[in-house]
C-alpha cells in the first residue's frame, strides 16, 4: 500500500544546461527505476504509490522530468520530444549510478521506457509497462470506442468544440470529467499524490507532445508506433492496465502478443492507476513479478 516516505537523497542533475530534480529511497542492491506519466507530471503520484518497496529490499528512484515537478521549466517546444526524453532518463541512470534497473514506466512513462529500452537495452534488468501502450494509431481508435460509450448527441458536442478548439467550453469539459472518472482513476476521491501532480501540471509539455486532454491527441506523439520494434525486446517484461484503463486492455494485448517474454495482468475495478484503485491485486503481482525476476 501506498504511503508518504520522504526520500533519502534529493539530487539536483544537469541535463540540457537544465536542472532536473531526482529522488532516491532505500539503499537495495537492487533498483526500481520510475518513469511517471503525463507528459508534464511531476512524479510524486507514482514515487509515493511505489517508495513502499524498500520494504521488500528495494532501491526506488524517481525524477521529476524537465518541465515538471522541482526540476527547471523552460519554455522551448523543441524540448518536449520522446527522444530528448529518453536521453534524459539515461543522464539521471548514469548520474545516480544505477546500473542495471527495473525499468517501471506509467501511461507516458510507459512510451518513455519503450523507446528507453530500444535505444539503452543493456541497462534494464526488467520491464513493467503499465497503463500504456506501443501504438498510438490504435489507441486512438480505442479511444473513439469509450468517448462513443457517451452517446453520439455527447460526441458530437465534443466533436464541434474540438474543431472549434474551444477546449475550456464548460460542456466539453463535463464530459472529459466523465470520461476521467470511469477511465483514469474511478475512486470517489482521488487520492492525494495524484491531486497534487494533477494540480502542478504544466500544460506546454503535454500540449506539445499529447494533447488538450487524455481523450484528445494532436501532439507529436500522435502517430508514435514501437509495435515493429517490440519483438526485439528480450528483457522479461510485465504489462499491466485495468480493466476500465483509458489505455485499454486491448492496447495491453497487443504489447503482450509482440514482446517476445512478456506476460499481462489485468487488474479488476480498476482504470488507469491499479497501484491506488485495486491495491491489494496490484501489489502482489508486482512484487511476485520482481521477486521472480531478482538477481540475488
């Protein structure tokens, strides 16, 4: 279960002549190295639901990516790219001395670890996908099923103000707070890590890179695809998602039946963050995943 634990190290690391803020827990021989969603998330929704595996021995290391959180917020477009990202993420490995890691990658984090792991494959021990997906294209078209789950006088509301671009419309806005609510995170309240990412969001990394919002993609990772690339990937991988996941099982399969060691779970009552909605399916297929998957 989830829980506030301060970390033992907060390190400041130079990438790009920028500062991005890195945060360390535990001192296990052994690393779950967290790449958090968004784009534009600062990280403490997915540090706080993970720092609880130093119990099991673990060291969790999290960072806020450029752009979010305590690191540096520049303002040029032409930082937020995958590929910048993915460089990145290899400055704090490096910097921190990680070595080899469990890569954990959530939602965008997810495409993050992909691409990570196709470019870096020496340095992952593991991976665990979850909520994500390797083929935008598709899940765009999932998408369209759940936004069509409103009704078509409701899609076709949301269609006019997308072509309008009026985004802030207060009818348009109701109905992505549905969707938000039966596919990111179906608690009756959200718990508090995630109140605190969501309510330090920055949009220009986001807006760039996805979207206005998570049923909309417009950015550059519109017509993104690794699923050419996924059966290259070797390293024993998990993949998780909810059943409701905006990021849907579907997209889940489809990394499944590509990766050549990978095996899926699929977490009941759950949408797109099972470590908080279903916590007790959540945790134990994690840990049996990693304890399988231990070096010593």
């Amino acid at each position: 279960m989830w829980r506030e634990i301060e970390p033992d190290v907060r390190l400041e690391i130079e990438v790009d002549g920028h500062k991005v803020v890195a945060y360390s827990f535990g001192d296990g021989a052994e690393t779950v190295f967290c790449l958090n969603g968004g784009p534009g998330l600062p990280c403490d929704y997915l540090r706080e639901a993970h720092s609880c595996l130093i119990d099991q021995r673990y060291r969790v290391v999290a960072f806020d990516q450029l752009g979010t959180g305590a690191s540096d917020r520049p303002t040029e477009p032409s930082l937020w790219t995958i590929s910048r990202y993915v460089e990145e993420t290899e400055t704090v490995r490096k910097a921190l001395g990680l070595g080899k890691v469990h890569m954990l990658g959530h939602s965008w984090g997810g495409w993050l670890a992909i691409d990570y792991s196709l470019t870096y494959p020496g340095n992952l021990q593991t991976l665990i996908l979850e909520d994500t997906v390797a083929d935008m294209p598709h899940l765009i078209l999932e998408l369209e099923r759940l936004r069509a789950a409103l009704g078509p006088e409701t899609v076709a509301m949301m269609q006019k103000h997308e072509a309008r671009g009026t985004y802030d419309h207060p009818e348009y806005l109701a109905a992505v707070t549905i969707l938000n609510y039966r596919h990111v995170c179906r608690l009756m309240e959200w718990p508090a890590p995630v109140r605190r990412s969501l309510g330090d969001w920055n949009m220009g990394p986001y807006g760039t890179m996805q979207g206005p919002n998570e049923f909309l993609y417009t950015g550059n990772l519109k017509d993104w695809s690794r699923v050419r690339d996924l059966p290259s990937m070797t390293v024993p991988t998990l993949i998780t998602c909810g059943e409701h996941d905006e990021l849907t099982p579907a997209c889940a399969l489809k990394m499944k039946l590509a990766i050549p060691n990978a095996e899926l779970k699929v977490f009941a009552n759950a949408s797109h963050m099972p470590f908080y909605e279903n916590p007790a399916d959540y945790y134990p297929a994690l840990l049996d995943f990693l304890a399988r998957n231990r070096s010593n």
